[in-house]
C-alpha cells in the first residue's frame, strides 16, 4: 500500500471519527434535560414534559423538523390590556366566506363583496368582545379588504394571518393554544371545520356566505353572541359545546322566547299575590263610572335591559363618527403621507449607498444668468 493510499485511508478513519463524535454529542445534548426556558415554550410543566432521554430526543428532533409549520410566534397577541381597557371576551372572525366573498371573472377580474349587516355586526360586538379577524389570506391580500371593513381602527382589535396559523397534515389549522388568551374567554366564528380541529370546543362553524344578497346569516349570530358577554359565563366553551351541530340562531330563540314567557308568567303571579286576595276599601265606595286604573306593562328582562342600553351606546357611536367623518379622514391621509415619505426616504437611502443620489426636491432648478441667452433646443433653430 503507498503512503497516499495509507493517508487517504487514516484521513477517513479520521473523518468517521469526528463525524461519530458529532453524532454522540448531538444525541447527548438532544437527550439533556429540559430548561425553564423550554418547557415554557412547550407550555409543560417538568412532570408533563417527555422523561426518558430517546424520548426527549425524539422530541427535540421533532420539534427541529416541525419548525415551518408551526406559527411565526409563540405568541399571537400581546398581553391582553389591564383593567377596565380589556374587553372580558375575545372575538376570533374568519374573513373569507364569513364577512365577505370574493369572485373572480374575465370582464372585470376579482370583485370582492361585503356580507350583509357585516359593519353593524363588527360595530355593535365590538362593545362586548376583543374582535380579532383571524385568515388564512397573506397579509398582503387581506389588508386592503379590512381596511374597508374597519378604517378608522375603531372596531377590529388585532389581525392574524396566514403566517399565524399552523400546518397538521397538510391542512391549515388555527390553534388557539398560541392565542395568548384565556381560551375560557375566546369564541372563533368560521366556516370551515377543518380550520378549528385543534379547539372545536371553542368553535361555532357557520354556513359559507356565497354572495346571496339577503343573507341574516351574520346578523342573526348576534343576540346569542351578546348574551353570553351580558350574562357574564364564565366559561364559553360548555355552552359552545351544547350548541353544537344545532341552528344556533333558531335554538337560541326558541330559548330566549321561553324565558321571556316564564318571566311573564313569574310578573303576573307577583302581582297577583300582591293584590291581598280580597276587595280593597277604595273599591267598594268609589263611583261606579270612575274607570279601573289600567295594569302597568310587563317589565323589561335583564336581557332586554343591557340590549336597549347597548343599543344606545351604538347609536351614539355611529351619530360621533358621522359628526368627525372629515377629521378622521384628514388624519388618515397624513398617516399615508407619512408613510410614503418614509418608504421613499428608505428607498432613497438604499440608491444613495448603491452609487446613487437623492435629488433636491427643495431647491428650483438653475436659471439662466441676467442677459444670458438659454440655449436652442435641440432640433430647432434658434429665431433670429
């Protein structure tokens, strides 16, 4: 054997041994114990958390593997705001199919249509939930349509999209574990089940809005979803769960006609007891034509209490953007012009390092000198 052939081999082994050493240090540091910082992550604590060394391993490699189909942050929202700015419930809106459809054809290319009672439905929950659209659209495609949806920013809180949403199996799901958010608190409205297979429990799946131009689909959501923020539950998920599978506007209805009538039948047997169970004094001397005082109307429930009161706060609300339409407006068009001078500045800044420059927007262009005669343009003969 030469003496190439013996280095070529003793820097294989060599090689072979550093590649082993690599895959044992690899294997012991993916197997080591989990720190603070991970297990927070993982939203475990030590006793839930993988035990064996393979096991933690296994699933550190995972994780490795995992990593682009899982959400851009760990955390979708911020903190929720201290007391009494945050609203008590969160309010997860799909877009597409729920608050608008859009439709494509050659004439006129995509068209994109807002769902009926959509901006009374958006404005009047706002009172009662932390409203969050969460889409499967890039955010780029979905901007523009909630900036029609909401342009002053008064009524959609935070906006999630596609890069929030996590890949199981090949299919989009919205997890609502990175929410950041009591998922005690928090109702997701959507059109597709696939999309709450994570948290179903926290769900209400809707039929698709397909562009009919009468549709109450959105509208008739409404008094179901503020009675729970008026009653105040506890806990959304045992009521979203009996909900299930049912109209929910229909059922719903026929729960609240049920009370309203037991609440009836209870004021009527109140004021029955109250009458004493005999003919009063007054009664008997009073002059026959003197007419019987008329009964007092049905007292309005709690429900209907908080709805009227509610009701109020929305039509002030609507009467004070009315009333400052044209502020805001001015407002918005200088934040576009600041924008767009800062996108032009950094785009000037980035041509300056490249070789370029800037051109003085603020200085006139040079004039020609007293009694100096500007120069013919080229193609013309200068008049003599």
């Amino acid at each position: 054997m030469s003496s190439i052939e013996r280095r070529r081999q003793g820097l294989a082994r060599t090689s072979l041994g550093i590649c082993a050493i690599g895959v044992l240090a690899g294997v012991l540091l993916l197997g080591s114990e989990w720190t603070p910082d991970e297990l927070k992550k993982r939203k475990q604590t030590l006793e839930q958390a993988p035990a064996t060394r393979w096991e933690r391993t296994k699933s550190r490699l995972f994780e490795m593997t995992n990593y682009f189909s899982e959400p851009a942050w760990e955390e979708l929202l911020p903190p929720p705001l201290p007391a009494p700015h945050q609203k008590p419930y969160t309010l997860l809106l799909s877009l597409d199919d729920l608050l608008i459809t859009s439709t494509w054809d050659r004439q006129y290319g995509w068209r994109t249509a807002k769902r009926p009672g959509v901006d009374y439905f958006l404005a009047y929950l706002s009172q009662f939930y932390e409203i969050v659209i969460f889409t499967t659209q890039q955010h780029y495609t979905a901007l523009p349509v909630l900036e029609k949806l909401d342009p002053y920013n008064f009524f959609i809180t935070y906006k999630l999209f596609r890069d929030a949403t996590r890949s199981i199996n090949g299919k989009t799901v919205k997890d609502l574990s990175y929410l950041n958010r009591d998922l005690s608190k928090v109702i997701l409205l959507d059109t597709h089940e696939e999309h709450v297979s994570t948290h179903p429990e926290n769900a209400i799946v809707i039929p698709k809005w397909t562009g009919e131009s009468r549709d109450r689909g959105l509208v008739a959501m409404i008094p179901f979803l503020e009675s729970i923020a008026i009653y105040k539950s506890p806990d959304v998920r045992p009521i979203l769960t009996a909900y299930q599978g049912k109209d929910i506007p229909i059922e719903y209805g026929k729960k609240e006609a049920a009370a309203k009538e037991r609440h009836i039948e209870e004021w009527k047997a109140k004021g029955a007891s109250g009458l004493g169970g005999g003919l009063k004094m007054s009664s008997l001397f009073a002059p026959t034509h003197e007419p019987q005082a008329k009964s007092s109307p049905v007292p309005p429930t709690y429900l209907e209490q908080k709805r009227t009161e509610a009701q109020r706060i929305y039509k002030e609300e609507q009467a004070y953007i009315a009333a400052n339409k044209h502020e805001f407006e001015r407002l918005l068009e200088e934040d576009r012009q600041a924008m767009a001078r800062e996108m032009s500045g950094s785009l000037w800044g980035m041509l300056d390092g490249a070789g370029g420059k800037k051109p003085d927007a603020a200085s006139p262009a040079p004039t020609p000198a007293a009694g100096a005669t500007a120069p013919a343009v080229a193609g013309q003969q200068a008049k003599a």
